[in-house]
C-alpha cells in the first residue's frame, strides 16, 4: 500500500476506528512512527471541522504496532472559541500502543507575521540513497531519498547536523499526514556515529505546524534540516525543520529516542 492508502484503511464504527498496517510498513518489528501518527491523526480529524488547522502534535510512542489490523480510539478533550484539544491513541486489544494529542486551531488577527528562512547548504555533494530490501526498514521503500550532507546511518561519522531531500512515493495533493509522514522520516543522527548496524526507537515526538493549508506542495522534493542537540546514556535528543519544495517553512520537530548502542 502507498502512503494515502494506507490512510484509506481508517475505517469509523461509532466511536472507535480502526486500520490495517502493512509490513511494507514496518520500520524493524513496529510500523515506521510517521504512519503511526497519522493514522491517529486521521481518526481525529472525524472529531474536528475542516476549518481548524492541525498546530500542534504530541506523540508518545509505548509499544511495537505490528503489522496487521489496529484498533484506534478518539475523543475530544476540550473545544474552545478557536482551537480544540484532541486525544487519539492505538490499540492492540487494551494495550495502549501510541498515544497522541493534537491541538488544532482557527487563524486568529495578529500584527505579527514573519516565518524562517531557508538556508542555503554549500558545497553539497548529494547521494542518492535507494532502497536495498533486508538491509533497510521496509518503510524506506516509499520514499525516494537524497542525502544532502552529514553522515550516513553506520558510516562511522562525527557529524551532528544533516540535511535530507525527500519525496514520498504516493499520489497526491498532500495534505497534513503527509506533513507527518516526510517530518518522521530521517533516522537518529546518532546511527551515523556507529560503524555497525545499532537498533534505535522513538519515545516522544513533538510537532508543530506552520502552515492551514498543504495542497498546494506535493509530495515530492521537500527537504529536512536536522541536527543532534544532546546524547547521553543511551538517550539522544534531536529536532527537525522541514522545508516544502519551494522552501516554503512547514514544520518544527522534536524527539526523543534511544540508541541502543
């Protein structure tokens, strides 16, 4: 399944969803975190009006989601004059593997406007990175990758910043769980310091939104600025900037992860 049907298998049965997970999916024995969260994401979107935008996303990852079907469970914890605060979480049974909350939000009159800019990478000498079954997360296949700068996943490098174009195989026009998708895509940049293949998770992921609308960018050739802030006892802490394909600003990421190495 490519990324929007894999959306599509979100099915509503009053107040509970479910979703299939392919293994085409599967980032070691759990789904890859941007489907994840997005098919979270899509659950809740039943709960809020098309007129408020997605502004904020936290995730906390507890537990593999395997391949197959997942129970996802959705409710709205506030609704205010201007932004709603939704929770979401997925199920394996009653074993609660993913929880998110989402803050979602009308555009308000403010005489501030001014977003980032995108800076320019020098002396990049872009590799592609294609996919090689068995040796990859299986979830690499649905993106077409070029690694811009900083180390390679196992190259042994030193580097704590990197720079990632990507595209996500799939139909479009995007729209916000695609932004989750392309956001959750680059590995820990502490898996460039080792020589050999080290397992890494996720356990927190915080997003936010710098755009209300998203069809107008497609899918292709958008680009993640990522550095490494801290590692230490096996815990790593990283944020992401994604840029859309005109470098257009499109979200701020921070996560959490542990390196098991």
């Amino acid at each position: 399944m490519n990324f929007s049907q894999a959306m599509r298998t979100v099915t509503r049965d009053g107040d509970s969803w479910s979703a299939e997970v392919g293994a085409d999916w599967l980032q070691g024995r759990s789904a890859f975190g941007g489907l994840q969260a997005a098919l979270g994401l899509r659950a809740m979107r039943d709960l809020v009006p098309a007129a408020l935008a997605l502004r904020a996303l936290q995730v906390t990852f507890l537990a593999p989601v395997l391949a197959g079907s997942v129970a996802i469970r959705a409710a709205c914890l506030r609704k205010g004059g201007s932004t709603m605060h939704v929770e979401a979480g997925l199920y394996a049974g009653e074993q609660l593997l993913c929880r998110l909350l989402g803050v979602f939000g009308s555009a308000r009159p403010s005489a501030l406007d001014f977003q980032p800019r995108q800076p320019t990478v020098t002396n990049a000498a872009a590799r592609e990175v294609p996919y090689l079954p068995a040796r990859m997360p299986a979830f690499f296949q649905h993106f077409r990758v070029r690694w811009v700068r900083g180390d390679l996943p196992f190259s042994g490098g030193t580097q704590r910043e990197a720079t990632v174009q990507v595209s996500l195989r799939d139909e479009g026009p995007s729209d916000e769980t695609h932004v989750v998708a392309l956001a959750d895509f680059i590995p820990p940049l502490a898996l460039g310091m080792f020589t050999q293949p080290t397992p890494g998770s996720s356990l927190t992921w915080m997003l936010e939104l710098l755009r209300d609308r998203y069809d107008d960018l497609g899918v292709d050739d958008w680009r993640i600025d990522a550095t490494l802030h801290a590692a230490r006892d096996g815990y790593i802490n990283q944020s992401v900037m994604l840029w859309g394909p005109r470098g257009e600003p499109v979200a701020l990421s921070r996560q959490s992860m542990v390196v098991f190495g």
